[in-house]
C-alpha cells in the first residue's frame, strides 16, 4: 500500500507552530510573570519582619483602609447604576438609545487623568460648581467624596458593559411572561431577571471593584497626595517609592498585586459558572 | 368571556402597523388570526393581552372596557411562539410562578400551590418532567408547559403567539388536535396567531384574516374558503389561477385566450380567479372558453395528480395549477409540454375595485 504523508492544516508547520508558541511564552514570561514575581520578592527582600513593619505602618493602614472605603461606595452605586442603565437600553426604545449606548464608554476611552482635570475644574474651589459649594462649606476635592466621585466615573462601564449584551440575547420575553402572570416590578427582577443575569453581574462587580481598588490617575489629580488623609493604595505605591521607601512600596504594591490575582481567580470561577449555566444541574426544587 | 376590539390603531415610528381594527370575539371561542408577516397579527394579539399599547381604541372583556388596566391586571393566558420559560426555574417552578407572585391574601398555600402544579403536569401529561429545567425539554415539551404555565390562573382568556410555529410537523399535528381538545373542554376564549392557512381553517372556530394591518375578512373557515371576499384572500388561502382581460361584451379576452361569461359583466380590466378544483383540462376548447395551456410540471403525490400548467398564447403572473384525479390522469396519460385547454366550471369575477367577486358558474349550459 502506498504511504500518504499526513496532511497539515493550514499554519500547522510544526516549526511555525512551535515559533509562534514560544514567542507568546517568552513575551508572556516577560511582560506579565517575571513582574508579578518581582512584586512580591521585592516586598519581602528586607525579610518578613521588615514587610511586616511596613504593612503595619499608620498611613499604609490608612491608605487600605481608605481604599477599601471608596471600593465600598463605588461598586454600590456603579451596581445599581449599571443595573439600571443596561435594563433602559435593553427594554425600552427611545431617541438617544443608540447614543447613550456609545456615551456608556467614555469613561474607557478617556484618559483617566483628564476625567481627574475635569472634575476639579468643575468640583474644586475656583469651579464653577465647586465655589458655589464653597460657600456652603462642602469640599469635595481633595477629600475623599472628590477620590468616590472620579472612582465611580472610572468605573461606571463596567456593569453595565456586562450586562447589555447578555440581556439583549435574552430578549425581554421572560419578563413579559413574568407580567402577564401578574408578578409585581419588584417580582419580576427580583424572580426572573436577576437570576439570569447573576453570573454576569457578579462579573461586572468583580471588574468595578478591581478597577476601583487600583485606579491611580484619576484620583491622583482630585486627591492631593494628602498622607493619611487622600492617600490611596496606589498614590501610597507611588508616595513611598519617591521617599525611596522601596520595600515599603513593594509591600504596598503586592496588596494590589494580590487583589489582581483574586480578581482573577474570582473572573474564572464565574466564566466557569456562566458557560455551564446553559446545562444547568438538576437542583432540588422548591416545589415538587 | 367575550373580547370586543374597537377601532384599534397602532404605530411604531411612522409606521402603522394597525388600521382601525375593531372585531368581536364571542365567549368560548376558537379563533385564528391568520396573515403573513407583517400583517399585525401578533401586534393585535399583544395589544388584547397589553402587552402593546395602542394609540387609540378599545379593548372589552365581557363588555368591560380593560384599555387603561395593565398587563398585570388583564389576567389573561398568554403563550409566547419561543415559549419564554424562565430558565432558571425548574418546569414545576414555572408552572407555580403566577401563582406564587400573587398577593399574600389571595396566595393559596404551598400545599395547595403543589396541587395545582400537579394536576396541571397531568392534564399536560408531563408529570415526570417536574423537576427538569427548560433547556433539557423538546420543543413539544416546552410549550406544553409554557401552556400549563398560562392555564395556572385559570384565566378566561387564552391568548396564543404562533404557538407551533417552532415545532415540527409532527408534534404540530398532535399539539394542534390536543389544543382543540384543551379548549373544547375548558372552555376559555382562544385567540391564535399563524400564519399557517392549513392551521387556522383546521382548529379555529372563526379565522380572522389580516393583511397590511388590516382585516380582510372574518369567517367560519368553510365559507372562508368557498367565498373569499378579497383577492388577498383569494391568493393567501390556497392557490388561484387568474385570468385577466378586458370585457368586450360577454366575452373576457386576453391575446388567443378568452372566456365567454355565462351573464353580462361590466368593468374594463378584469380578472377572473379560479380555483384549481374548479377548471377541468381538455384536449379540445369548450365552447365558452378558449384558454390553451402547456404542461409545465406534473406532480403525482398525493389524493390528486397537480398539473403546472404555462398559458400559451396569453399571459399570467404566475402558472397555473389544476389538480386531476389519478384516475383520470391513467386515462389521459398527459405528458410534460402536451398541449390542453382550460375548462371553467366556476369562478370568481373581479371587476369593481375594493369589492367581494362575483361568482359565476357554467355548469348546466
């Protein structure tokens, strides 16, 4: 019998194939993994003692403490904000839908520095609305509502990003169902619209905390570097890194290095649990 | 429960998707709303249930003006043509739903909830798929319970959104006698939605006609057939063959073909609609009629043999078809491009715009 050799598929050269793999992994190894390794080597070159002393420094505290303070506010009100805005576009036809489908982005496609610059010259003392407010004794900027309302602005994409295109897929059908068999508003979401969108909720927050817990730009300009007052993990990062600090920037730095590593973690766990929501296991019912 | 819609319009954008439909439903009913696409069919199904809200008109239960009541209120079953099972929910968790969302006053209890869920998995005869989820289900399946789903309430209307446009021929046969035996015993008001000729004259009691968001007639499915009072109805319900020509005298003429009419006609341009049951095929012209015709196709299956015949001489828009039966096809024997000529029994005289035809027939001359 007459031997065929094996046919390859188009870009299946074993030398090409085995190119293109160890470029993506050398690329990878050196982008991405050395780095994050170096992170937490750095943050513990001066031994555990030394880490330890830097974790437990009064404005590093407060700095995780204020971090975690506006993480807490801010996803909240992005929740129930993306929530709300991907439910109006995805249910309701009116003028200005498409546009406002667009306008969602503007906070990916703007640098993050300018949105800082914006609100201060809106927000701040000698802003337009910020002077008014100035009269009646409210700051804003350089306080830590100034650091919640850039947050928020950063991350006001992110649920609602999520959201839409899963519930354009799903259609409205369910709800309409829902209501002709006479579930309340309240009902409705609460039995039948949140449950189909958990897991891509879920997703959304975990991207918004993410997000929330590490963004440095905008707040760096509305926060004025105030130490243990507007002092962020990441402007703490930075903070420490100028006053030659570097262990303790490196300790500081491997808290947010940490929380990425959740974040992902977390990211898969629920992708896992959205592509095996289409078969869904059998669980014990409410009613049999 | 009787449903009365009055003089109902509905837009979306500039386009109007409703004209002024008014039409009375009698209680316990089976009624077809019957249209292409496009026509507003499940618009008008929507708008009953409420789930579309109309620009102007009304919508009566039983005599009782329900227009300003929202959906939630309406109280009426709906089963959606992708049926719309919540995904999430168990098939006994769907079923209970309406139910379980009731006020706590009127709410029955869970035992009594459990009851009810069973009894309406018997009468689906799905009692074995309590537990499963929607995605395990067949399509059959699926709106069996979407069914069971609407009919928890108890409602007295039942509304229908092409309820078997997504099953196969097959279960649509079965779901269809099944839905005629539900409705027969139950008695609520149906209303369906199809596009499906065939459907609409077997199950419904009345099938309402729509084209272009209008109704084109309302009939008991016989007369529907026998009678149509439109060419849209003409053309939709089942094949016609059309001969058009101008009236000169008695006789309808059109290049070498023409037909003498058997009374006096007015009008200028004419057509004349005739049923492929209502031509006979000869070898040779009859005296009243001269409408030579080329064998194009010959279809053997089925009760009769159907021939697509290609006028000669004149012009159609589309082929015509006349149906012989096999016996008389074994007796003739014809062959693709024989030469025949079309014989009319009976037929249906177009000639004032905007009015019903006027039936002519040629039998016992």
């Amino acid at each position: 019998m007459k031997q065929y050799k094996s046919s390859l598929r188009v870009g299946e050269r074993p030398w090409t194939k085995w190119l293109l793999i160890g470029t993506a992994l050398t690329l990878t190894l050196l982008i991405l993994v050395i780095p994050l390794v170096l992170i937490f080597a750095q943050a513990l070159s001066g031994g555990v003692g030394t880490a330890w002393e830097n974790l437990t420094d009064e404005y590093t505290l407060h700095a995780i403490g204020l971090t975690l303070f506006v993480a807490a506010l801010t996803v909240p009100i992005n929740l129930v904000f993306g929530v709300f805005l991907a439910w109006l576009v995805t249910r309701f036809e009116f003028p200005g839908r498409k546009a406002l489908i667009t306008l969602i982005d503007i906070p990916f496609a703007v640098s993050p520095v300018v949105a800082g610059l914006l609100y201060l010259l809106l927000y701040g003392s000698n802003g337009w609305l910020g002077s008014w407010l100035a009269d009646h004794d409210v700051q804003l900027m350089f306080a830590w509502p100034g650091i919640v309302m850039v947050t928020v602005f950063v991350t006001c994409p992110f649920v609602a990003r999520e959201l839409i295109p899963l519930m354009q897929q799903q259609g409205s059908e369910e709800e309409e169902a829902g209501v002709i068999l006479g579930a309340s508003g309240w009902q409705l979401f609460r039995r039948v619209t949140l449950p189909n969108i958990q897991w891509a909720l879920i997703y959304g927050v975990v991207l918004t905390n993410a997000r929330a817990v590490g963004e440095f730009g905008a707040v760096s300009v509305v926060a004025g570097n105030i130490r243990g007052q507007t002092n962020t993990l990441p402007l703490h990062v930075e903070l420490l890194y100028q006053d030659y600090n570097v262990v303790g920037a490196f300790v500081s730095a491997s808290l947010l290095a940490g929380i990425a590593l959740l974040t992902l973690l977390i990211k898969g766990i629920v992708e896992w649990r959205q592509s095996s929501q289409r078969s869904p296991e059998i669980n014990p019912s409410e009613v049999r | 429960m009787s449903i009365t819609v009055e003089r109902i319009n509905k837009y979306f954008g500039s386009f109007q998707a409703l004209r002024d439909i008014s039409l009375e439903i009698p209680d316990g009913k089976l009624i077809g709303l019957l249209g292409p696409s496009g026509s507003g069919k499940t618009t008008l199904l929507r708008v009953i249930a409420g789930l579309e809200n109309a620009e102007s008109g009304r919508v009566l239960f039983h005599g009782q003006d329900v227009t300003p009541l929202h959906v939630r209120e309406r109280r009426v079953g709906f089963v959606f043509q992708h049926y719309a099972l919540f995904r999430h929910m168990t098939v006994a968790q769907n079923i209970a739903f309406g139910l379980e969302v009731m006020p706590r006053k009127d709410r029955p209890n869970a035992a009594e909830i459990r009851k009810r869920v069973g009894e309406l998995l018997e009468m689906v005869q799905l009692s074995h798929l309590a537990d499963r989820f929607p995605a395990q289900l067949s399509g059959g399946q699926k709106q069996r319970i979407a069914l069971a789903r609407a009919l928890a309430m108890k409602p007295q209307i039942l509304l229908l959104d092409e309820p078997f446009g997504a099953l196969d021929a097959k279960v649509r046969k079965d779901l269809r006698r099944w839905l005629r035996a539900l409705h027969d015993e139950l008695h609520f008001t149906s209303v369906f939605v199809t596009h499906d000729q065939e459907e609409a004259l077997e199950l419904s009691d009345q099938v309402v006609v729509m084209s272009a968001g209008k109704i084109e007639q309302v009939d008991d499915p016989r007369s529907l057939y026998a009678q149509p009072e439109s060419r849209f109805v003409f053309d939709f319900l089942g094949h016609v063959n059309v001969f058009e020509g101008a009236l000169q005298g008695q006789r309808l003429a059109q290049g070498e073909g023409w037909v003498e009419l058997p009374e006096q006609a007015t009008g200028d341009t004419v057509q004349l609609y005739l049923r492929p049951h209502e031509v006979r095929l000869q070898d040779e012209p009859a005296s009243h009629a001269h409408l030579p015709l080329r064998i194009e196709s010959i279809s053997l299956i089925g009760a009769e043999v159907r021939l697509e015949l290609a006028p000669c001489g004149w012009q159609s828009e589309e082929p015509w078809e006349v149906g012989i039966s096999h016996a008389e096809f074994n007796r003739w024997q014809p062959q693709r491009g024989d030469r025949c000529y079309a014989v009319p029994d009976v037929g249906h005289l177009f000639n004032r715009e905007g009015q019903p035809p006027h039936t002519l027939s040629w039998v016992g001359r």
